[in-house]
C-alpha cells in the first residue's frame, strides 16, 4: 500500500512537472523539477520550521522551541 502512494505521488509530481513544461517551457518544467526535490528532501530530513512543533507534540521534546 505505501509503494503505491508514493507510485502515485511521484506520477503525479511528473505529470505536474510535464504540464509545467508544456505550458511554460523546458527551463521552468526543470526549475519545478528541482525545486520538488530539493522540497522532497528537506521533508525527508524533516527540515522545517514546524519541526520543532512536531517534536513537542509527538514526543513532548521542548528543545526545538528554544
């Protein structure tokens, strides 16, 4: 089941970054393509300014709120 969500969000990405493409030119269908990995990536490091709010939440870790 999570293999076929993220099958179908990364199809999703591509067919966002074509439309991109179609419409706006190559260069900006790349530029969308980097910027959703670099945002895929900072996700996944969970880098953020909400971090430390999960933290707090889920695990009651104060320390990212200082």
């Amino acid at each position: 089941m999570r293999f076929m969500n993220r099958l179908l969000l990364v199809a999703g990405g591509l067919a966002g970054v074509f439309a991109v493409m179609l419409t706006a030119g190559v260069r900006q269908g790349l530029l969308a393509l980097l910027g959703i990995g670099f945002g895929a990536a900072l996700q996944g490091a969970r880098f953020g300014f909400t971090t430390g709010w999960r933290d707090y939440i889920e695990r009651r870790d104060p320390q990212g709120l200082w």
